[in-house]
C-alpha cells in the first residue's frame, strides 16, 4: 500500500523563515492561501517544526520492531517519519500542573455542569434516543452515562480536536517533555496502534485528526482504545468514530463493559466522614484507590452512615474531591462502587468521573422537564 503523504507546504514556510531566505513573504502567503482550503487552520505552533525524526536511531529502532512484528515496509514508514512534525505546544500541554495549583472539585464541576452542555445533551439524547436505549440493551450501560462521556469529552463532537495524530504521538514517544514522570512507553505503543489502525483502514497517516494527546472522534478513544473496544454499532461494515454517532455511543458502552461495568449497579453513594475519623484512618482509606476494596461492614464500624440497600459484604471505595482554595467549601466524599471504577478507567480523574455521572443525571432531569 502506497502512504499518500500530507502537503508539506506549511512546513516550507517554517523552513523558509528559519534562515531568513528572501522568499519568506511569499511561502507565508502561499501557506495561507492553501490554508483557506483546508478543515483545520494553519497554526505555526500545532503545526510544529520539522524534526527529522526519520534520522533518529530510536525511531529507526522503532520502525525495525514494526517491520519484525506487522510486516510494514520500513522504506514507507522512514518516509511517513521524515515528514513528522514536532510540536512544542503539545508537549508543554503534557506537562504536570503546577504543585501550587488547587484542585477544586466546584471549579472542575463549573465546567461541565452548565447550560451549554446540558441543553446539548438533551438535543443528542433525542436525536439518537432509540440508538442510546439499544446501547443500554446490549451492554448494561445507562443513556445518560453515555451521554455523559460524550457531552464531557467533546460537547456531542463538537470539539474533537486538531492536531494530527501522528504528531502529537511522535511528539509524546520519542520527545516526551518530563523524565521524571516520563510516559513516552505509554505514547509509544499508541503510536504502533495508531500506525496499524490507519494502515489497516486504508488511512491516510497524516490525515486524521485528534486531542493534544492523539485521542480521536466523538467519544476521544486513543489508537489502543479505538482497535480493541470500537464496534460498528450501525451495521454499515464500517467503524467510524470520528463522524458517526451510532457508533461513538456503541464503542462507548462496549469500553465500559469491557471495563468491569456491572449492569443496574449504582455509580456511588453520597457521604460524610465520622466526625471522630482519624486522619491516618482517612488517609489509609483514600490510599485504598477507586477500585472497591472496603467492606461496608468495616467503613459502618468506622462511623460512615451508608444507604440501607448495603450490605455489610458489598465492596467500596472512599472517594475524596478536594476543594482547595474554595473558601468556605470542605472536600467532599463520596463512596464509589465498581461502576465508578469503570468510569475512572476512561479517564483516571476522580472529578471526570464525577463529572460524567453528575451531566448525564443533569440531562436526564431536563429531559423529564
């Protein structure tokens, strides 16, 4: 299979004003001119620099292993590497927060809960109303948790992200910015994925269009997401998440049950913590993780008031959502089940899931209204 490769015309005129050639105004007007053509507008910082990453030892390493495990041509692939692009702007988004940052669950929960959102979630919900009830049949999972993944990762599609794929997961495997929590493993094999998913859907590798992060479509699967738990929820023979809805809401679902969610169960428990809890105690239970490990029984002992339908057998997890820097708003505490676990394993932020759970009820209750 032959790679149709991307125009590198942006990339001319980043190299044109790198040594300060005279016909610089004119590649730039030339950029912009092809830029008026295309979905996505030129940005010199998304669009990034050339890296030459074909010449790096490590990624001719990289393609070799390709070559060895999936029968790729590596001729094609140090081709499709020479016009990768680095991209400064996605790896400073990468980086950690700031150790002085607050987390505050109300500001994060201001974000999603909102009108905008909310008023969207009610008009996909009823444009898509009997394709989320099939989807709740088949695997177990509510509409308004669906809808709730959905309206927190891209407003129903609306916001699926820019930058090509390819260059936010170079960028992130072989120049990943942090060496102290360095996830360039992680990005690696997303970009293998990546690279078999266009290959295999006779894309091309430049063509396709995600977050910072290389996540993609409606629902934002990364290329590992998207090969193992992506399904054709329309019948059509085609699994498309970057512009087909019936299947974003099916491969949503399909990742969740995939995930350990359990049909009918509640997501969590509202509480408040024993006013004579030690902190040690506090702190051993948050250490715990979401995953449920504690014993309603043992968190009863300890003080914690918990719905009667409980037994002293069922699993928990203690969930904290800080509120620093809110002034007169403590951290809450939730206690999470299995479901809420699966939720965390889209994302691993306890406000995301948090947030998923609390828009999709927000939807529902305006659509009862």
């Amino acid at each position: 299979m032959r790679t149709r490769l991307a125009p590198l015309i942006i990339g001319l005129a980043v190299a044109l004003s790198l040594c300060g050639s005279a016909p610089v105004e004119a590649a730039r007007k030339k950029a912009k001119a092809k830029a008026r053509h295309v979905k996505v507008a030129s940005n010199p910082e998304r669009d990034g620099v050339a890296a030459h990453y074909d010449q790096r030892p490590e990624v001719q390493a990289f393609i070799e292993e390709l070559k060895e495990r999936h029968g790729f041509e590596a001729r094609e692939l140090s081709r499709v590497f020479a016009s990768v692009r680095y991209l400064p702007v996605v790896a400073r988004l990468m980086l950690p927060a700031p150790v002085t940052q607050p987390k505050s669950w109300t500001a994060y929960r201001g974000r999603f809960i909102e009108p905008t959102r909310i008023n969207a979630g009610v008009r996909f919900w009823t444009d898509n109303s009997s394709t989320l009830a099939r989807a709740a049949l088949a695997y177990g999972v509510p509409e308004d948790i669906i809808v709730g993944i959905t309206g927190v990762e891209t407003i129903y599609g609306r916001n699926t992200g820019s930058f090509r794929v390819i260059d936010s997961l170079t960028t992130l495997a072989f120049d990943y910015p942090s060496k102290e929590r360095d996830r360039s493993p992680f990005f690696k094999a997303q970009l293998e994925d990546y690279l078999l998913f266009a290959r295999d859907g006779r894309l091309d590798y430049f063509d396709v269009r995600g977050s910072y992060a290389g996540a993609i479509g409606i629902p934002q699967f990364m290329p590992g997401s998207y090969r193992r738990y992506a399904v054709d929820f329309d019948g059509d023979q085609i699994i498309n998440l970057r512009s087909n809805t019936a299947d974003a809401i099916g491969s949503v679902a399909n990742f969740l049950r995939e995930h350990g969610w359990v049909r009918g169960m509640t997501i969590f428990y509202p509480t408040v913590l024993p006013a004579d809890l030690d902190s040690s105690e506090l702190k051993r239970l948050i250490a715990l993780g979401s995953d449920p490990k504690i014993s309603a029984g043992e968190l009863r002992k300890l003080g914690f008031v918990i719905d009667a339908s409980v037994t002293d057998a069922d699993l928990l997890a203690l969930i904290d959502l800080p509120n620093e820097g809110e002034a007169g708003r403590a951290t809450e505490y939730v206690l999470g089940t299995q479901n809420f676990a699966a939720l965390t394993r889209y994302n691993r932020s306890y406000f995301y899931a948090m947030a998923v759970a609390e828009l999709g009820s927000s939807v529902r209750a305006a659509m009862a209204r």
